[in-house]
C-alpha cells in the first residue's frame, strides 16, 4: 500500500513538472520572421505597349512603392495585399529615343526593414542606330532596298514556329500595336524563337522586299547568325481589333490582329466535314467577306471548322488580291459565341424575366433553368430564353471556397413575385457575376436603358456596376459611374427587394449580328450591412432585366381641342404593357409628381401619381424595403388645370387598370397583402363648375387590366375656372393602381 502511494505521488509530481515545463514552453515560442521575395530583381520591357508581371511571396502585409523620375508610362495592377500576389505591370510604348526605369519597392506594412525590390526598364523605340519597321518598309516601298549603312532593328515575335501555320523559314515580326508596324522575318534555317521574344537584327547587307510567291513584304539578313536574342523579357502578345476595312487596307501586314466573325455558310448549307485547311470563308456582322488560313501541316489544320463567332486572331497576310489571317495557335480561332444573323437576336424593348407560372422554385415562365442546383459546387449557372430566336443567356458565377456550403445558385419563385436567382458567395475579386448574353438583330440606338432588380443579405456585397462587351474578352465600364448601383445599407434581408435603372451608351455603336454581353458584378469589398463582404449571403437577382431604348414621344394634338395632355414628356419607370415578363417590377414607376419640374408638369398637380413611358399612374404602392404583409396603398388624385373654356363639353381619356403579379396560387407564407388584385373603377370630379349626368362626379367601372381603353363622358355647365379631378375610391385594405394617358378636351 505505501508503495503504491509513493508511486501515486511520483507520477503526479512528473505530471505538473511537464506542466510547468509545457508553460515555459509556450512563453518563449517566437512567431515566424516576416518576410517578403520577389520572383524578380530586374525586368527588361521592350519598348512595345504590353504587361509583364512578377510574384510577390510574403507572409505579411506589404505595400508596393514606386520611385523614378516619371512613372506615368506604367500602372500595377495593386499595391497592396497580405500575403503572395502576382502584380501585372502594364507599360505605355515608348515612343522616345531613350530608355526609361522605376525601382519598384516591395514593403512590409509592420516593419519597413523587411523589404525587396526590383529594377523595371523599358527600351527606347527610336534610339540612335536603329530603324523602326515603318521606317523599313518605308525604304522598300518602291522595290527591293539593300541595307548598306551600321543599322539595327528590333521585333517582337507574334507568330508561332512550332503550331507551323506561317510561311516556312518566316517569323512575323512586329514593333508596336498601330498600323505599319508589322514586317515578316526570312531566315536560312528554321529559327525557333517564341512569340512574345523580341529579337534584333543586323541589318548591314540585309535585303527588304515583297516575295513575289507570297505577297508578303519580308525582310532577309545576310545570315541568320545576324539575328540575336535580346535580353528584355519574354511578354504576352494580345491581338490588336481590327475592323474588316482595316484588314483590307494592307497596313496591318504580317502583325498579330483580330477581327470579329464567323464561318460563312451559304443559304441551306451547313458547316458539315469542313476543317481549318479548307482555307474558310468568313464573314464580319455586315457580310464582308475574308479568308481563315490554315496549312495542313500546321498543328490545328485538321481541326473541324469553329461553329460559332468570335474574335479570329491571327497573322495578317495577303492572299488571292485581298488580305487573311493565318491563326498562330488553336486558341486564335476558337470560336464559341453565338452566331450572328437577322434571324437570331433581340429588337428592343427585350425583357428577360425570372418570372414563375407559379410558386414552385424553378417553373419559370419564360426562361429554362438549364444548369443549376443547391449547392452548386465550382460551375457556372445558365438560364436561357425559352423563344429560341432570341438566343438570350444568363450566366451566373459564384466565388470559390472550401465549404460545399458557401454556394447557392438556383432560381426560387417569391410571394411578392420578386422570383429571384439567389446567387450565393458573389465576393469582389473572386471573379463573380451575372452575365447576360444577347445576340442583336437590329441596330441599337447610342444609349439605351437597362432594368434590372437586385437585393442582397447581410454580408453580401453592396456596391456593382455593369460592364460591357462585344467579344467576351474586354468589358469596358463607364468611367463616369453611369452603370453603377449601391443596394441601400440598414434594410436588408431575403424580404427585401430593391430596382435599378442605368442608362449605357457604349463607346461604339452596337450593330445587328452584333452579341452584348452585359456583366453585373461587385465593384469593392463593402457589403450590404456595412462590413465586410464575405461567403455565405446572399446576391439576389429578381424579377426581370429589361433593355430599352430611352424613350421620346409625339403625340399630335386632336383637331378641336380646347385642352390635350398626351404625356410625352414621361420618361421614366417600366412600361406596365411589357406585362407578367416584368414580375414584381410591374410596379416600377418613375418619379412622383412632386419632383417633376414645371415643364413637365404642364399645369398638372396631384398626389401620388407617377411616372410611365407616355403615360402616368394614379395611386401607388411602395414595395421595395417593405415587407409583403406591410404593403399600403396610397390612393392617387391627378388635377387638371382650368380648362378655360366654358359651356358643354366632351371629354375623353384613355385608361387601364393595374394587375398584380402577386396573384399565383397560394403556394407559400407571406403573400402580399395586395394579392387579391387592384380596382377596375376609377372616379372622374368636375371641379369649378359643371356636371357629369347631373352630378359632380362620374365612377367609370369595367377598366381592362391588359390595354388602354378609351373612356367618353359628357361635361355640362362647365365654366373658364372647371378642372377635371381623376381619382379612385378603395375601401380599407383595398387598392388601387391605374394609368392614364391622352386627356382630350373639345367643345
């Protein structure tokens, strides 16, 4: 027994020793040394407008420094994070005769000690010595030119030697992205150098003229040992855009070039066994005509024919009299988009609605859910135009995380109609978004509007803006902040739902055969609730997207009438007559009453009476950041001025009625209190003097909920002061929502 609790109080004794010892431990753990490294100490750039990048590895938070006597010329894609980045640097041409450098100086937030920099230069277009390539094709203009002065010349490689689809023995060359500056290369031996390398040639001796076999203005030095490597940095070749005029003209022979098109099939054929090497015909949105080249040889050339448009890229070459492209990779024709034409596409106004035949999630009216579930793990949502002549898409693009749980893209059917793609972990920089695709067939106007709904829940993000584009590579967004929308802050949650408006006028007119690509997508980190935006919440698009030219109207003014309002002066808010397609956005009206100016006015005055297309709303219902339940109407009255004209007379008016689209069957909690529908009678007040069958007031019963119908009364004893009051009369809980348009007076 005495042996067994000396035992007992050893083993207790060594326990709290490593106890202590495992304390002491602790206090001298020393955290990891910060540090930062840079991928590179020294990056040459060549004087061609283009990107180079390096990495950042670091286990901190660091902020990048640039110093030089004019930095102007490069701009980093950031300055700032915590931890390993790549940063791009994009560089401006330079045009001068000398070379150009910053140090770019990488530092830790916390402790300025730990650092690491790199030197970036970029060489001179025009230094003494050299020629430019305009320059030498300029010389050989009239015929062939032997070189015979100490001079020099600089390329940047565009072709491909190993995708073998340019002329043998023959690199494409090319010093600046602006036409002339395109010249193809002849060497001795097949010289393997990769696009993006920039070489320089002895030019002594060397010969510059058209090849007579291929057209191309080629330029041959005396050996190929007069072709040397340059030490500035391997870059990324993009293809400069060019329009099928532009190709034409010749001035961007043997450059790297892009235009916008797809394989011509005549009527009634098909792309059938075509390939690459059938040297295809393709055509630009306006039927011009040019050639795909492609040798057989080349490591594409058996490739079936692309079946979609796109942005063709390639080598500028003449061939047959005219002038081609000639693919580097099998990246330069993958063509994907959808085909252009006048049977496919959209004609303003278009509505692509979310809208549900009833409250199940996914029964879309209009629209097919083609890919998406709960859940979704890493891949894009699509939802489609059920009229198939429009070819309308939708994409939505969730970020990337760990937890199956953070993702969500589907479509739900809403009470209120609010029918929603309740995209989940939408975070700025995590390349998320809704895009829509849309083919056009006809030309659009030089701006034009978009609506759309848009909500989000707590820590979803706040801020976003659309961006557009034509090829699905460069989005432009309006620097002005035109397409910009913030989801307000203190109201947020799945019961609320907000609309938005933004007018885009592109940089180029947008044509028929052309395809929009509109993308909404957040523009910072801030979210909903004012924190941080981050996974798990919800970015909710609603009800429908709408596009539509800004309207204008001119209405003629009736023969005989002492009194006319038509008005064409409204603007703003939704056409109620797009229908069901507008969902719960079938209540986006424009501005009330009391903030239209004097002008638009014109005399009028009243209460709660709003903005449409050509016409105006008599009562309203606010339903954004109101909870269905709390919906409340707001009876309208609109006001004529005096008509000053007395004695009998006729009035007429055109009137509709408002109809929910609240109305499905029941099929959830919390439908909106105005599901039952909206009055179809309205009241129309003599006010000053007359009468509407012996009474001060008519009640005009029956309004259509679909169309304008015209309304005809009688007006008796009117005087110079009688106006005309138009109302509506609901009970309590009722409601009333109407338009009207073209008040017409006449004796």
């Amino acid at each position: 027994m005495k042996n067994g609790l000396l035992n007992s109080f050893f083993r207790m004794t060594a326990a709290f020793a490593l106890l202590l010892s495992a304390g002491a431990c602790k206090d001298d753990v020393a955290l990891p040394m910060q540090s930062i490294t840079l991928s590179s100490h020294a990056i040459l750039a060549p004087s061609f407008a283009t990107t180079l990048s390096f990495d950042v590895a670091a286990n901190c938070e660091w902020q990048i420094f640039v110093t030089g006597n004019d930095d102007g010329w490069a701009e980093l894609s950031q300055v700032s994070a915590t931890g390993t980045a790549t940063v791009s640097v994009m560089v401006d041409e330079n045009t001068t005769a000398q070379s150009r450098s910053l140090t770019i100086r990488a530092v830790a937030k916390r402790n300025a000690d730990v650092t690491d920099e790199l030197i970036f230069e970029q060489a001179s277009a025009s230094a003494e010595g050299y020629l430019s390539i305009p320059e030498l094709r300029a010389l050989a203009a009239d015929g062939d030119y032997t070189v015979s002065e100490e001079m020099k010349l600089r390329g940047i490689v565009v072709s491909s030697v190993q995708d073998n689809n340019y002329f043998e023995n023959c690199l494409a060359l090319q010093s600046a992205l602006k036409p002339g500056c395109g010249i193809t290369l002849r060497t001795d031996e097949t010289l393997y150098r990769n696009p993006g390398e920039e070489l320089e040639i002895d030019l002594k001796g060397a010969v510059v003229g058209v090849n007579a076999e291929t057209g191309v203005m080629e330029l041959k030095p005396v050996s190929d040992d007069r072709i040397t490597r340059t030490e500035t940095s391997q870059v990324k070749i993009e293809a400069l855009k060019i329009t099928y005029e532009e190709l034409r003209s010749g001035a961007y022979e043997s450059m790297y070039a892009g235009l916008y098109s797809q394989v011509y099939v005549p009527e009634g054929g098909s792309l059938g066994d075509l390939t690459l090497k059938d040297n295809l015909s393709m055509q630009d949105p306006d039927n011009n005509r040019f050639r795909l080249v492609a040798s057989q040889a080349s490591s594409f050339g058996i490739d079936p024919a692309p079946t979609g448009s796109g942005v063709l890229k390639g080598i500028v070459v003449p061939q047959d009299g005219a002038y081609a492209i000639r693919p580097c990779t099998a990246e330069d024709k993958d063509l994907t988009g959808l085909r252009f034409g006048a049977q496919v596409g959209i004609r303003l106004p278009y509505v692509f609605s979310f809208y549900a035949s009833s409250q199940a999630n996914k029964d879309c009216k209009y629209v097919t859910v083609t890919d998406g579930s709960f859940d979704k793990l890493g891949a894009d949502f699509k939802v489609e135009d059920k009229d198939v002549s429009k070819c309308v898409v939708l994409t939505a693009k969730v970020a990337s995380t760990s937890n199956s749980s953070h993702f969500r893209l589907t479509h739900w059917a809403d009470e209120g109609a609010h029918d929603n793609i309740p995209a989940k972990s939408m975070v700025y920089g995590q390349d998320s978004y809704f895009l829509l695709t849309v083919p056009l067939a006809e030309d659009m106007p030089a701006s034009f509007r978009i609506s759309f709904g848009m909500s989000g829940t707590g820590g979803a993000p706040k801020n976003w803006a659309m961006a557009y584009s034509t090829d699905g590579e460069e989005y432009v967004t309006p620097s002005d902040g035109s397409t910009a929308i913030a989801i307000p802050e203190a109201i947020t949650g799945s019961g609320y739902f907000y609309y938005f408006t933004v007018t885009l006028t592109p940089q180029l007119r947008l044509m028929k055969g052309q395809t929009l690509l509109l993308k909404l997508y957040p523009t910072d980190n801030v979210s909903c609730n004012g924190g941080t935006a981050g996974y798990n919440s919800d970015s909710r698009l609603h009800s429908c997207i709408a596009i539509e030219a800004v309207p204008k109207f001119s209405t003629s003014k009736p023969a005989g009438a002492v009194y006319f309002e038509p008005f064409d002066g409204l603007t703003e808010g939704l056409d109620y007559l797009y229908g069901d397609k507008l969902a719960a956005m079938l209540n986006y009206c424009g501005s009330d009453i009391s903030e239209w100016s004097a002008e638009l006015k014109n005399g009028l005055s009243g209460t709660h009476v709003r903005q449409r297309p050509g016409y105006a709303q008599i009562g309203y219902v606010e339903s954004q950041a109101v909870k269905r339940a709390e919906y409340k109407n707001e009876a309208g009255a609109l006001l004529t001025p005096a008509l000053n004209a007395a004695g009998d007379l006729n009035l007429s008016f055109r009137a509709m009625a408002y109809k929910t689209c609240s109305d499905r069957p029941k099929g959830k909690a919390n439908e909106p209190k105005d599901k039952k529908g909206d009055l179809t009678e309205i009241v129309v007040e003599v006010v000053g003097g007359g009468t509407i069958n012996g009474a001060t007031k008519a009640i005009v019963s029956g309004l259509a909920t679909d169309a304008f119908n015209t309304y005809s009364l009688k007006i008796t004893g009117a005087t110079a002061s009688t106006q005309l009051r138009f109302t509506s009369e609901p009970a309590s809980d009722e409601f009333s929502r109407w338009f009207i348009d073209d008040i017409c007076v006449t004796k």
